[in-house]
C-alpha cells in the first residue's frame, strides 16, 4: 500500500513540473510574442491613428445556464479583442482564430458620447450604454496562455494590463461624472426597474 503512495505522489510531482514547465515556456513565448505583434498591426492598420492607442489583448466571456432540474446546461461564448485605448476612448477590434490563423473586423468605437456608464474593477471593465444597459464586460489581464481552444493565444501584457486598469478607472469617473451617475448599484437598480 505504501509503495502505491509513494508513486502516486511520485506521479503528481511529475505532472506537476510538467505544468509547471509548460505555463514557463508559454510565458516566456508571451513576452514578445507573434500574437502580440500581429495585434499591434491590426490596430495600427485598422484604428485612426493607431499608433497612438495603447494596445492589448482583450477578451470577453457569457455565461448562460439553461434547461431546469437536473439537466442544466452551462454554456460560455468567447470573442477575442485587440483593444487600443487612450483617454476617453476605446476601440475594439474583433479576432477570430481558425487554424492558427489571426483574422479580424471592423473596429467598434466606445466614445465618452456613446457612453451612459461605466464600472471598473481589476482586470476588466464593464460598459453601459445610454440607457444603462449592459453592454458588456471587457477582461485586459495580465497573462495570457494557449491553455486550449477557448484560450488561442501566448501575450504577456503587465505594463499593457496595468495601463487599461487605469484607464478603465479614469474612463469610469469620466463617463459617471458626466452622466450624473454617483452609485453605480444604485443606477442599475434604476435600470432594472425600467425594462
């Protein structure tokens, strides 16, 4: 029986250092990697005066839950962003990955003007438009790594990451401020109420 312990927990070190390994390496790719660069063309290529937009890697998740009793069917819809930004604006730039490939549409613009609100917490931003309607919830995080098929891409974006958070942060007092926007539960309340 001990022996059995022992390579079993033999076996979880292993597969840990693999792990381990692996997520290193794909940081390491990361740092300047071909993803990232190709992001950076896109906006400068697709934004007006692209190249002077901070740029970074976004992504966005819904969460649905259907069905009833015990056949509850969870599902998560992915879309993929280059997002350049600078002070009071936004623009996304949808990605998509087919076989390895890096292909992208039209940019869609967030202006302070477009906007009714806006909630920033660490690592991602939630819009709101005039109405108070959610929009959505763009995620700029730090580490991003080619787990599977849901996550395409290796970017290593700190400095990237932590400039969105403040501009999220900024963005936010902004657009609230000049929409009269002073509690953010509170105004969602509101909108609730309203549909």
């Amino acid at each position: 029986m001990t022996k059995y312990v022992i390579m079993g927990g033999i076996a979880l070190v292993v597969l840990f250092i693999i792990i381990y390994i692996k997520m290193t390496i794909d940081e390491k790719k990361g740092m300047d990697s071909e993803e990232k660069r190709k992001i950076k063309e896109i906006v400068k290529r697709v934004v007006p005066e692209g190249e002077s937009y901070t740029v970074a890697y976004g992504t966005r998740e819904e969460l649905n839950i259907g069905g009833g009793g015990r056949n509850v069917i969870t599902t998560t819809k992915y879309w993929y962003y280059a997002v350049a930004f600078r002070p009071g604006d936004l623009y996304l730039v949808p990605l998509s990955f087919e076989g390895g490939d890096m292909s992208y549409s039209d940019p869609i613009h967030f202006g302070m003007e477009d906007l009714g609100m806006a909630e920033a917490k660490t690592g991602h931003v939630t819009l709101f438009d005039r109405d108070r309607k959610e929009l959505m919830t763009l995620f700029v995080v730090a580490s991003n790594t080619k787990d599977d098929k849901y996550h395409p891409v290796n970017i290593q974006q700190k400095e990237e990451a932590e400039a969105f958070g403040q501009f999220a942060w900024n963005l936010m007092q902004e657009v609230n401020a000049s929409n009269g926007v002073t509690d953010i539960k509170a105004a969602k309340k509101e909108a609730r109420k309203k549909k």
